[in-house]
C-alpha cells in the first residue's frame, strides 16, 4: 500500500470518527430535550391532578 493510501484511509477514519461523534452529540441532545419535555408534561399533568 502506498503512503498516499494509507494517508486517505487515515483521513477518512478520522472523518467517520468525527462524524460518529456529532451523530453521538445529537442523539444526547435529543435524548435530553426528551426528558425536559417529559417532565415538563408530566408536571403539568400533576398540577391539574393535584387541583
């Protein structure tokens, strides 16, 4: 394999990697907006309840 080879399969690795890693980001993001929603739903559910 060529230096040049190896040096675009380094390159690209790093790319997915980057990639994975804000798919990763967005998917907490999601999971915690998520959760926020939830409780807030959950809160306002509880105070008609509780009156």
């Amino acid at each position: 394999m060529s230096r040049f080879g190896l040096g675009t399969l380094a390159q690209a690795h790093r790319d997915f990697l980057s990639r994975r890693r804000q798919d990763l980001h967005i998917d907490l993001i999601q999971v915690g907006l998520w959760k926020v929603e939830g409780h807030l739903v959950a809160g306002c559910v509880g105070d008609r309840v509780s009156r």
